[in-house]
C-alpha cells in the first residue's frame, strides 16, 4: 500500500521535516511534499534550487537493514524518478548517471538526498529526499540542469502538478522498494544498470581529498563504481562527484 502523503505549501525543506518526525518517533511511513522549499539542500551542503511548479519530496521510512545496505535505497529512488520522468518525456530521454542523478538527454533533471539516523525504536530512520525539475531549471548549477518541461513527448502540453507528479513517484517508488525487499538487491541494480550510461568509458572521480582519473569498469555488485586507473589498478568508488565521458577531465576541473 502506498505510504500517505503529507502536501505542505511551504517548508524549509522536506528533508528536514522528516527529521524531525523521526526524532519526535513519529513511525507511520510518510512522503512529505511541499510546494516550495525555503532552505532546500542537495548533496555535500550545496544549496537546492526550489522554484515553484517543482517536486520536493522526502520519503521518511523505517528499515532493520544495516546502514550500508540501507544506503542501497539510493538506487530505488532514482529507477523511480526515472518512471516518473519516463510518463511524461521523450521516449528515450531519460537516463541515469552514477549513483543518482536522472538526466534528460544528458542533462540533469532530478537529485537525490539521503539522511538517516537511529530510531526511538531501535531501527534505522531513512529519509529519502527527491527534487525533481518539473517546470523550471535552476540556473548557474556546476552542470547544466534541464527541466521536464523542456523534453515532454507530443502529446502532453504541460508537466505534471506537483500533485499528480508525488502521486506518480510514490507509486513508482513503492513497486521498486517491494522488489529490493522481497527479491534483495541485484534487480533493483540491472534495472539500474540498463538506464545508466558511461559505466565502461573516461571517468574522473573527485574525492574530498583526491581526484581519481581512468576508464570506468562497471559497478560492483554493491552499487560501488569500478574505476581502473591508468597503472592498471582497480578503484571502488561508493561517494563522490564523477564525470563521465572524453571530457571528463575538463568538466571535473
């Protein structure tokens, strides 16, 4: 059954809300959307555009799982945004690049937060944030964003309301999570795979302390990026900014 939605016109960010449930030991599993966030937030502090017309959506729910297989979450999410995005843009539009991101025609579209922590009740608390470019782009992002608006197929004059497109991913969301629950992770990453361009071409990964350059080698079977450096040596990759593509060393510059 899919999880009740709670739609907020205005928070400081959805992420932080399901924060606070969690703390306060709310249990109930809940998708918080709000129209417009004050103080949205994507990956590593950066700021997260909220322009109205936009989804901001955080799925706040309990697992027993371990931390590191919790963290397989993150593919859940994006194979959902990209069915969302898949109802309403050009066929063939929608892609994924390592981890996360959903891109249109190589731009991207959507992001992805994760935040967990331990639960009043001894599980884990996953708070599963999703913002995805309905009706605006963001502009001055590191790499160039698009919006749904800008790929939507023939036949369909405007992008979903923020309404019918939480409803949209929830749905999504909820066929993909039952898969990982009762047949474990590897569908949930060939489903993942088979969206996911540049996993076996030009890689440059920058780490917080490092920048690794080489060929991308796949993915492990825990999600992790195969990077194989010029001396030969193997790389495993779980958290960072990478680049893909001939260019790759220009854009991570």
């Amino acid at each position: 059954m899919t999880p009740v939605l709670h739609l907020l016109d205005e928070i400081d960010s959805t992420n932080a809300e399901a924060r606070r449930r969690a703390e306060a030991g709310e249990t109930a599993v809940q998708w918080i959307v709000a129209r417009r966030q004050a103080a949205g937030r994507g990956r590593r502090g950066r700021e997260w555009s909220s322009e109205t017309g936009n989804l901001f959506a955080t799925l706040l729910t309990l697992t027993l799982k371990p931390p590191a297989e919790a963290a397989q979450v993150t593919f859940v999410a994006a194979l959902a945004v990209a069915d969302l995005l898949d109802a309403f843009a050009v066929p063939g539009a929608v892609s994924i690049k390592w981890p996360n991101d959903v891109m249109l025609d190589g731009e991207k579209a959507s992001g992805i937060l994760i935040e967990s922590g331990t639960h009043a009740s001894g599980a884990l608390w996953l708070a599963v944030g999703i913002g995805v470019n309905l009706a605006h782009a963001p502009d001055a992002t590191e790499r160039t964003a698009t919006s749904l608006a800008s790929h939507l197929r023939s036949n369909i004059a405007y992008p979903p309301s923020v309404e019918a497109a939480a409803t949209v991913l929830a749905e999504a969301f909820a066929i993909w999570q039952t898969r990982w629950e009762t047949l474990g992770f590897a569908p949930i990453l060939d489903a993942w795979t088979t969206r996911t361009k540049g996993l076996d071409g030009p890689c440059v990964a920058r780490l917080g302390h490092e920048t690794v350059t080489g060929i991308a080698d796949g993915v492990a079977p825990d999600g992790a990026l195969r990077l194989r450096t010029a001396d030969g040596q193997l790389r495993l990759i779980s958290a960072g900014d990478v680049f893909f593509g001939p260019d790759a060393h220009e854009r991570a510059a």
